[in-house]
C-alpha cells in the first residue's frame, strides 16, 4: 500500500513545489518577494518555520522574511548575522548538493556566533533521520543559480512536519526552490532599481524645467558673485555671462570681464591652487586681481551647468569674498607661530621650518634629488612636462611645462613653485621627488662646503637685570636683542626665539668660517648698552654653531647647538677666571 502511494505523494508534493515557485513571480516588489520566499518554504515544501537572509551591501546578512511562527518572525526580523559567521556555517556540515546540513552534534560549536537563529531544546533522536530541534538546514542562493555565481542569501528552513531530515526528494525540491528564488529576488531587485531610476529621471527633468526660470533670477540678483565660462571650443575657460555683484566685486564693467578668464585675474602665487581646483565640485581659496591692480581674497565653487544633447558645456562659478576672515585666519596663524612679546618666529614654528629642509633618509651619492615616478611621469630634477585638464582657459587648459625648479613655463608668467613641489592633489610627497638634501658639514675640514647652520644663542647676565629691574626691563632688553639678531642677519634667514633668553637662527648656505663671523657679528652687535627708562643695562651672549642635514630631527639639531653653546660658555667663563 505504502509503494502504491508513494508515486502519489510526490506528484501532490510536486504540486505544491510548483504553487510556491510561481507565486514567486506575482510578487511585486522586492519585500513581497523575500516575504513569499519564507512562505513558500512553509507552504510549498513541508517545513514549520522558514526564513531568508540577504546579503547586504557591506556584506553581513540581515533577516529579511520569516514564515511559519509570529513569535520567531518578531525575534528575527531586521536581526543581521556577519558575513564571517555566515562564511563559517556555509563551510562546515554535510553537503546535501548546494544545500548545507548541520546536524545537532556538530551546531554547538556555533552557538556563540552572531548569526540569528531560533534555537529550541528537545530530546536526543529516537530513531534514524529523526529531526531534531538543533539540526540547521541552509540553502544559498547564488546571483548565477549556483556556487560560482556571488551569494544573494541564504534560506534556513526547519522543523520538517514529518519530524524526519528531508529525503533524496526533498533535498533536490529545496535545492531547485532556492535557485529559482534567487533569480526572483534578483529580478525584484532590478525592478525596484529601474522603478527608481524611472522616478529619479522624471523628477530631476521636473525640477530642471521648473528651476530655468529661478536660475535666471537668482544668478542675475544674487549677492554673491557669480558667472559662467565656456567649456571646451576656441573660448575654454572665457567668461560667457557674469552677474552684476561680481561686477561690482572685481571693480570691472561686464564687458572687460566676457574678454578675460579666471587664469587672468588670478594672483601669481594661488597659479597651482587654481590648477588644483576641479571643474566638477572644485572649491579654491585664492586672490583676484581688482580693476587697481590690487588683490582681494575669494573664494570659488565650481558647477557644471550641463546640456542636454552636448553634455556640459559651461561652467558656473560662485564667487564669495572671503577678504575679513582670511585677514583674521592670517593674524591668528601669525600669533600661533610667531612670539607674542618679540614678533619672532616661536619654537613649534622653528622646528617647521627646520623639519621642513630635512628628511629621515641621508643623502647619498652626491645628494641630489631622486629620480621617482610622479604623478604624471617621471620628475628627474630636469624638466616634465604635466598635461593640466583645467576649466580656466588661457594656459591651463594646455599641457604645463616644469622645470628643474619647479618653474611653470608659458608666456603669462606665472610660475609654480611650492604649489607644484607640495604634490598636484597630493599625488607625491615633494621630499621624495624633488627634495635636495641638506648635509651637516664636519667642523674638521675646511673644503669650502656650506651647509645649514643653526645658531644656538643664550643671553649673558639677563637673569640678573629681571632680578634687579623687573620684568619690565626684561622684557624691553628682549625685544632690543631680538631687532638687534634680525638686523644683523640676512633677508631669508630666520631668527627665532625659542623661550626665555635663548634665540636661534637658522642661515643657509653658510661655510665653517661664515658661520662663525656670522656668531661674532651677533655677539657684537647684542654687547652695546640697552637703554630701558632711561637706564643702560648690558647683557652679553654665548653663541653654539650646530649643522642641520638629512636623516637628523629638528630637535637633535637644535640639540647638538645648545650642547656646543655650553661648552663655548663654560670656556670663556674659564677665560675670564684666568684672566681676572
């Protein structure tokens, strides 16, 4: 009787299978899809309790449809399981085709994973095949029906209603029910995206309709400055249409301004910032030139205007002047790195600027520059030439040619220089390709090299003038020593005051001799009296000559001076006891 029945039991099992897959395809969003999934499981192939996790974009699993049981549907849904754990249970257990059995005495060792399960307890088996609460049954689905495709989820199904592990029919039933589910998730999915972009699309053209005419306005009477330039053709970067209030701004009648670029208004100096600045989204903080010739500070935001036959054909420029809060950035930049009482550089801006000629690795060879690829080829302390796309017309839409320095070749004469060696995008790190490196010279030898020399100063006697006169006057004598240690130096080099009475200057270029005429000019020119209310007070000075080079840090440099500036201390003070 049983084999008489059992062909019939497969056809009604059939059917049921075939019910469940093409309500698959009446679902009609991608929520309705995943939701007739779980309940087709239930339904269609004989289980309690179903449910689907999708893949995510990051990856993990979230449950996104459960069937079968309320209680577990709101324990479950909306959990996520990471795609590890997820990994680790599809790797482990008995391979039933794509399916992934795990039997109870091997799913312990995942109960203290993140994947979200409904867990009961129960008895061990009674008889062969016999289900049991903690048995876990898992078919993925694959973008590609099977295993080579990319993972689009996984169905858990258990509690088989038979209380038995599904048959060789069963299996193959479940198995054939996943992939025919994950090519309806994945058809959803593309609905859900075309629906979206349909709606997208006819929404942007809405808004582009409804927003020509308040375009119109909003750039003719805007506060602000603005204006369009041409992009691509004979007139690249020309300004096509500019609003009164950048008018008004630059100082210049409309029609001088449709003659010029922004490349020809630009301050010499902000020439690699304005390359830097992209024409989709840029921003850049620069200078442009008034109609007096004088500069002012803006700033540009960028946007591309688009056509809809030709694609982008101008560009809309936001012009804001940012004058009072780059002045204010400006002194509060100056305070941070310069001393309040002298005005000279202080001791964070001293070791930037010591740091910023030196490097860790030592010169090698002769100490040039390396030859290292860059961003648009190779720089090899000779000449390349950089191929720039800019919106700005004029120079910049050609190809740009550097030289050895860092020069920007072309008739306008704008030049590059840091802007360039700092890295276009930050596409390079400037040390390692066009840095040249700077060598400690050895005070033994005489062979006319000159380096980087670091004088380390500490005033003698200044302690006993704030002790007798106050502050005051300690302060003013301060001030005095620090104009007279800049007079005495030359333009580029730097004096700084690193903190109570000790300075130090940084000269480049200097050979052994130079350095030390250069400490006993300094020496000289600090002994004269110091007149504070009336009253002449002297103080004196020692002097260490260190030498900074590559592969030394700022503060074993400024290290090496202040030990040298000791010893010549100590031995004059021995001087003067021998003499006295």
């Amino acid at each position: 009787m049983e084999t008489e029945s059992e062909p019939y039991v497969r056809l009604a099992s059939l059917r049921q299978v075939h019910q469940a897959v093409a309500e698959l395809n009446s679902a009609r969003s991608l929520a309705d899809t995943l939701q007739t999934v779980a309940e087709g499981v239930v339904n269609g192939l004989g289980y309690e309790l179903a449910a689907v996790n999708l893949v995510r974009p990051d990856g993990d699993l979230v449950v996104a449809a459960v069937a079968g049981d309320a209680s577990a549907e709101a324990f479950l849904a909306g959990r996520v399981g990471s795609r590890v754990s997820w990994e680790r249970r599809l790797s482990m257990g008995e391979r039933w085709g794509e399916l992934r059995f795990i039997p109870y005495t091997e799913g312990w060792v995942l109960d203290e994973d993140d994947v979200p399960q409904w867990r009961t307890t129960g008895p061990a088996p009674t008889f062969a095949d016999e289900w049991h609460p903690m048995d876990r049954l898992l078919a993925p689905m694959y973008t590609a029906g099977s295993a080579t495709g990319e993972l689009l989820g996984v169905i858990s199904a258990d509690r088989p209603r038979d209380g038995r592990r599904p048959d060789a029919w069963g299996r193959e039933a479940l198995q054939m029910y996943a992939f025919q589910a994950a090519i309806a998730i994945s058809n959803a999915r593309l609905r859900a995206n075309m629906q979206r972009a349909l709606l997208r699309l006819e929404r942007e053209q809405q808004a582009l309709r409804a927003s020509e005419e308040s375009f119109r306005q909003a750039f003719e009477y805007a506060p602000s400055g603005m204006a369009i330039a041409e992009l691509g053709g004979d007139q690249h970067g020309r300004l096509h249409r500019i609003n009164d209030a950048l008018c008004r701004l630059l100082g210049r009648p409309v029609s001088q301004l449709r003659r010029l670029s922004f490349a020809d208004l630009v301050h010499p100096d902000d020439v690699g910032t304005l390359l830097r600045t992209s024409a989709e989204g840029g921003r850049a903080e620069l200078r442009l030139r008034r109609r007096d010739d004088s500069y002012m500070w803006v700033s540009l935001r960028n946007s591309v205007v688009a056509d809809a036959a030709d694609g982008p054909r101008y560009l809309l420029t936001h012009v804001e002047d940012i004058e009072d809060r780059k002045r204010h950035e400006l002194q509060l930049a100056h305070r941070a790195s310069h001393d309040a009482l002298t005005g000279l550089p202080n001791s964070a801006e001293l070791r930037a600027r010591l740091s910023s000629r030196l490097c860790s690795r030592p010169p090698g060879g002769d100490g040039r520059a390396e030859t290292v690829p860059g961003p648009f080829g190779r720089l090899d302390g000779f000449a390349e030439v950089v191929g720039v796309g800019s919106p700005f017309g004029g120079p910049f839409g050609e190809p740009v040619l550097l030289g050895a320095d860092g020069a920007y070749a072309a008739d306008r004469g704008h030049t590059l220089v840091e802007d360039y060696a700092a890295g276009v995008d930050g596409g390079f790190d400037h040390h390692a390709d066009s840095h040249v490196h700077t060598v400690a010279l050895d005070e033994d030898s005489d062979d006319g090299s000159k380096g980087l020399a670091v004088l380390f100063c500490d005033l003698d006697g200044f302690k006993s003038i704030n002790d007798r006169f106050g502050h005051h006057t300690g302060d003013a004598v301060l001030i005095e020593v620090a104009r007279r240690l800049t007079s005495g130096v030359r333009d580029g080099d730097t004096v700084a005051r690193l903190g109570g009475d000790e300075f130090v200057v940084l000269a480049d270029g200097l050979g052994l001799a130079d350095a030390e005429d250069l400490a006993v000019r300094l020496r000289n020119a600090i002994i004269p009296p110091i007149r504070v209310d009336g009253r002449a007070v002297r103080v004196g000075a020692s002097f260490g000559i260190g030498w900074a080079g590559c592969g030394m840090s700022a503060d074993e440099v400024l290290r090496s001076a202040d030990q040298r500036m000791y010893v010549e201390k100590r031995s004059r003070a021995r001087a003067g006891r021998r003499a006295g």
